[in-house]
C-alpha cells in the first residue's frame, strides 16, 4: 500500500453505515486509493479493500486494532451510535471519534485529513421549525448537540498539526444498506411493498403539515463524491459544507409518483406511527420473503419504522443552503424522484423488496 506519493489510504469509518458502504463502493472506483473499513461486524475484504471488526466504544479494542495502521493518509469518519434521546447520543457518538482518532493520529505519519459526517442536527433541524436555508455560518444552537462536540474536538486536535479536517452536512441520506436505523429508503419500499400485500393503497403516513412541507434529500452516492473532494481540496481545509441533491420537493408530489412505482393507487394521507403498526409485521415480511423468493433478510434488518416517524413527522421546511460547496468548487448534483426510483429499482434487483 501507499508505494507512491499520490497513492492515499482511506480509513472509512462506520464502513456498514447507509454513508459510509456507498463511500466505500465509491473509494473502490478511484485507482489511487486504498481502503480499509472500520465497524463492529466487519466485512468480506477483497482487491483494495479491508475490513477490521472494531468496537469504538472500547479505547483498548480502538488502539489494538486501529493503531498499526501507519499508511492511513484519511480518516472518513461515518460511525454512528443510536439512542433513544438527542442528549444521550452525546457521550458514545463522542467516545468512538476521540477512540479513534487517538489510535490512529500518532501512529500514522501521512496522515492528511480527518472528514467528519454531520447533518442538519447542527442546525437544530431535528428540534422542530429552524432557519431555513439553514446556512454553514449560523450560530449554533444550545447543546447537548454530539455533532458540534464532534467538530469542536476535531478543531482544537487540529491546531498546529499538518493534517486538516472537513465537515458534511447532508439532509436526509439516501442509499442501499441493511440493518441501519436512519434509512429512509428502506421505510418506504417496505411500507410501500407491505401495503402492496395487503391490497392497501399507499397511504403517506406522516403528520398533515408534513405532506405540505417544502424538503431536500442526500443522494449517498453524491455525498460520497462531495466527502471525497472536501477531503482532498485544499480549499476545503478545515471547512463544513452542506451536501444537497440540489432540488426541492413536497411530498405531495412526490408520493403518488412514488406509488405509481409500485403500481399502487394514493389514498388521503393518514397520521400513524410505523413504529408501532408495523411492530407486529414480522410474520408478514417473512411470508413475502418465502412467496417472492427475496434475499433472506430478517425483519429487523429492513425496519428502519422510528427514523421513518422522525422524517414524516416534519411539518415545517426542512433545507439548507447548498451554495457554499458550490462556491468551492463542487458542482454536481442529483434528481430525486430519480434517486428514489433508482434506489427502489436496485432493492428490487438485490431482492430485498418483490
Ligand atoms: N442516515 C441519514 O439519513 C443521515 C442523515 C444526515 C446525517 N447523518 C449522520 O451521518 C453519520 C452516519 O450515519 P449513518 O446513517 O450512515 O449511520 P449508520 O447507517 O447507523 O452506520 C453507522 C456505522 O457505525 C458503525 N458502528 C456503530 N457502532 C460502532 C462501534 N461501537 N464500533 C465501530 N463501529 C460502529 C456501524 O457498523 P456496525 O454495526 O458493523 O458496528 C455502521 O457501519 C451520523 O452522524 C448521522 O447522524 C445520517
């Protein structure tokens, strides 16, 4: 590995994450780097790419594992730890970042970059009504906020040393994974394939508000370019970015196009938490699984129904500013109608969904 100066070594972070496995399928499309992915389940390592099983949470198991790897030139940070509540995210979203970066950053002598995922919690997004567009210079909001520990902790490490960092902030991230618990994708061509089943229309489940309200969505393949140029563009040092698709949309619109896909008729939308209707679903998924012959994915691996609730809960605008990495130099973007009729396409392929 790294046998030349512009060969680069990518330490993905969170490597099973919805971000960062499509970080990874993108890293392995670039000649220059090799890769090795970091989370608790590990992976099938082939060409460019290794997988380590790490627990983060243990400083020990952090430093064992992770403080050999002397070519890593970038850290993709990308972990993530669920809790029940905004505050108790606090400590282990924390934890797993300073464990890591204290394994990796004396050990390894090329290090370049450390890129760290955000979101729109930054901004307070997921508190209710806030500043829209919501703009990489506004002030923060009262903590406990374990996004602006991350960065505060990354800012003070920084100082004085050679390697730079680089915050993203995408909406709402949308790409293939299993077993995550903020997937939207996967919310809606469950609910959408269960409804099937059940001969139901397709019924949006969220607040009244929020079918109304005006929203923007992450392509994961699009972050994955923008984490990766933020990561390697000098102007990029030390700077945060918002991440868009670049388009905005209601569901309004957007959800009949969504059921015409899965050639269901559109009822008036009913408020109800998936979280709990879907709680006694299993033996439903399980017997599609059979009748479709879909890949042998458990219940829990495709029920993403809390997060599901969060976003349909959102009845106020819910976008930011996406002109500042435009500004500096990032110019692509994605439609997304387009991306979550691909997105469904490619779990029909996979044979996660009939
Ligand atoms: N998903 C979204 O829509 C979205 C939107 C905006 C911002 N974000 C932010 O982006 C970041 C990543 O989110 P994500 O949705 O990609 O998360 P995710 O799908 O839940 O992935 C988290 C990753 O962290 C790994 N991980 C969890 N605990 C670990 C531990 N103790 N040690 C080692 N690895 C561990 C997981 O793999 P293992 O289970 O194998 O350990 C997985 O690879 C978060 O900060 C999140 O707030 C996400």
């Amino acid at each position: 590995m790294n046998d030349n100066a512009s060969r680069k070594t990518a330490l993905v972070v969170g490597a099973n994450g919805v971000i960062g496995r499509n970080l990874i399928d993108h890293l392995v499309t670039l000649p220059e780097w090799d890769i090795i992915g970091v989370s608790r389940r590990g992976g099938q390592s082939s060409g460019r790419v290794r997988y380590l099983s790490v627990d983060l949470l243990d400083p020990a198991d952090s430093f064992d594992k992770l403080s050999g790897l002397k070519e890593v030139t970038h850290i993709f940070y990308a972990a993530y730890q669920d809790r029940p509540t905004w505050a108790e995210l606090v400590a282990p979203n924390l934890a797993m970042l300073v464990n890591a970066v204290e394994a990796i950053e004396p050990a390894a002598p090329g290090l370049r970059h450390i890129s760290l995922m955000q979101g729109y919690k930054v901004y307070g997004a997921h508190l209710g009504p806030f500043k829209t567009p919501a703009r990489e210079t506004d002030a923060h909001h009262m903590p406990p906020e374990f996004n602006v520990d991350q960065q505060n902790f990354l800012e003070k490490r920084q100082k004085g040393k050679d390697w730079t960092w680089s915050a993203l902030r995408p909406s709402v991230v949308c790409g293939f994974a299993l077993g995550n618990p903020m997937n939207l994708a996967i919310v809606i061509a469950v609910y959408a394939s269960m409804s099937k089943e059940l001969g139901l229309p397709l019924r949006f489940p969220g607040k009244p508000g929020a079918y109304h309200s005006l929203l923007e969505m992450t392509d994961a393949g699009l972050l994955a370019k923008a984490t990766v140029w933020a990561a390697t563009d000098e102007r990029c040092a030390n700077q945060a970015f918002n991440i868009t698709n670049g388009d905005l949309f209601r569901w309004n619109e957007l959800w009949p196009k969504i059921a015409a896909y899965f050639e269901l008729e559109t009822a008036p939308p009913l408020q109800l938490s998936l979280d709990t209707v879907m709680a006694d679903k299993e033996g439903l998924w399980n017997a599609m699984v059979d009748k479709h012959r879909l890949a042998n994915n458990s219940y829990k691996d495709v029920s993403s129904w809390r997060f599901g609730d969060f976003v349909f809960s959102w009845d106020y605008d819910f976008f930011a500013d996406g002109t500042k990495a435009r500004r500096f130099g990032f110019h692509e973007f994605v439609d997304t109608e387009s991306m979550f009729l691909d997105i469904f396409e490619d779990l029909r392929k996979r044979r996660v969904i009939p």
